[in-house]
C-alpha cells in the first residue's frame, strides 16, 4: 500500500497519516509507501507526481515494483493511478484509486539512521507503524519529506520497497471545481426494487480532465476511470458512428451517439447526447448468447 501523512516542523503532527491502498501482494506481503504532507504553509505534493519503488522479499530481489502517479484531486481527496510490475510483467496498469487526504493511524519514531539513497547518503527518520497483522517501517527523509526505504513485515515474511525514482510536482492554489459530486443515476431495465447505480465525478484531474466513480453492481462496475467531462464517457470509448434516437428518457425523445467501450468479458456501450455529454444509457453486452444489461438514466443533477 502506499501511505501519505502530514507533518508539522516540530514532528507533532506526524500521527497525521493518510491510508492509502495494497498495489501488489508478493508472498502475502504488501509493499507500503510513505509522503509526507505539510500542514504549516510548506510546498505540498500536488498532482503530476511520480514515485517509483522497486521490491525485494527477504533478501532476494524480485524484479518487482510498483509506480504510483496522481493524476488528481478534490478538496478532501487524492485521485492516483498505480502500476505494478513483477519480473517485467505490467500488472494492475490501470488501477485507479481515491485516497482521503486526511486519516490518523498511529505512527512512532524510534529511531534515526544514516543511509544511502537515490539522492546520496541521507539522515533518515524511521517511523513504525503496528496494525496487528503486520509491522511497517519508513525511513523518511524530513527535509523533502519523501520515503527512501520501507519494510513490512507479515507473517514471518519482509518485503522491503526503496525509491528508485521521483518526480515531484507541488500543489498549486486549488478549489475544487462544481463538477466535483455531480452524480448520475441509472436503473436496470427489467429488474424493479433493484438499488439505483451511479456514475460520479471524484476528482479534477491534470490536462483538464476528470476522475470518475462508476457503480453498477449488476454489470460488475464500481472502478474508478478517467473521462475528458465529468458526464462520464471514460477515455477510451470509441465512437461507433451510430446514432440513435432513444424514446421515453427523463428528458423525452432523444437523440444520442454510440460509443463502446472493451472489457476483458465482452464491452459496454454508451448512448450519449453530443452536446450536454450527458451518458443515457449504459450496456453491458456480453455476446455468446447472454442477454445485454440495460442501464437507463433516471436522475441528473
């Protein structure tokens, strides 16, 4: 998982600790990762950041690694994409996650230590933390607040990630824009009572596009994606040329664009109005026989 926390000059606000996410789990260990945020006027990471680890479990190197890129934010949230890698294979390159920017775990430093790095020999602070079923250890460097080093340890076992390669981008002025929480809301054709499914927009994202939330539980959603509008069309839909007029929406008749979309089984179609981008209808088609999953619009903001 990777770990982000604020911390004050004076240390007191190192228990300040965002949790983050498992990216890969090599011989029941998860590799863990650390940034530490200013809370006292100091630069803060901002979108555009890149961190790269690379692991070895108990000594033996695994050719194993993971990168996480912040592709970006809410007022309260951090919108990252992770890629992991074992022995040269790209694992989970489309993993995209939403983090809080603010959470408390309980964290003690019980030492210091002199250590090489990426950056040269450094003084490093080493944080623990003890969850129960595992113990986490970060070598953090106080003056740029980045982890060089990280071990945890489960089950007899230790991992231990170190940075490899950085690349930091500071947090501009931001105030989240007034798509943030612009909800979309679908119901399955066919299947009364059943709980409404939404597709959210999370996060502003760089190079002017969004980050999503989609939750149809029915078609095995619930993944996090990127659109160019916060409507909702992930990026790498592709624009069919049919056009359609659907009947009977919220909004009456109306006019609409196919756009389809690959998925390991089968691939979902969207029916969107060209100029409010808003999505109408959302397919999941199967083939090979199985009936499509019909998703309409029911309510917008």
């Amino acid at each position: 998982m990777e770990l982000m926390r604020n911390m004050r000059k004076d240390r007191s606000g190192i228990n300040a600790l965002l949790a983050v996410v498992a990216v890969v789990v090599v011989i029941a260990v998860a590799a863990a990762a650390y940034v530490i945020l200013a809370d006292d006027g100091e630069k803060e990471i901002g979108p555009g950041t890149i961190l790269k680890y690379e692991t070895t479990t108990d000594g033996t190197s695994t050719s194993t690694g993971y990168e996480e890129y912040y592709l970006g934010q809410s007022a309260d949230m951090w919108f990252l994409e992770v890629k992991t890698t074992f022995s040269s294979t790209t694992f989970l390159s489309e993993l995209r996650i939403l983090l809080p920017k603010a959470n408390t775990l309980d964290s003690i430093m019980i030492g210091v230590v002199e250590t090489d790095t990426i950056d040269g020999k450094k003084t490093l602070e080493v944080w623990e933390y003890v969850n129960g079923i595992q113990t986490e250890k970060y070598y953090i460097d106080p003056s740029n607040g980045l982890v060089y080093k990280q071990e945890v340890t489960r089950w007899g076992s230790t991992m231990i990630s170190v940075l490899k390669e950085y690349e930091l981008k500071w947090q501009k002025p931001y105030k989240e824009s007034k798509s943030i929480g612009m909800t979309y809301e679908y119901t399955p054709k066919g299947w009364s009572g059943w709980s409404v499914e939404k597709i959210v927009c999370v996060a502003d994202c760089i190079g002017g596009q969004y980050g999503m939330e989609s939750e149809f539980t029915l078609g095995a959603g619930g993944r996090y994606y990127i659109s160019d509008h916060p409507q909702g069309l992930p990026k790498g839909a592709e624009y069919t040329g049919e056009k359609i007029v659907l009947e009977g929406t919220i909004d009456g008749d109306i006019s609409v664009d196919k756009w389809e979309l690959s998925r390991d089984v089968g691939s979902m179609a969207f029916y969107v109005e060209p100029k409010t981008h808003v999505i109408y209808r959302v397919v999941f088609e199967y083939g090979n026989g199985y009936d499509d999953l019909i998703y309409d619009l029911t309510k917008k903001p």
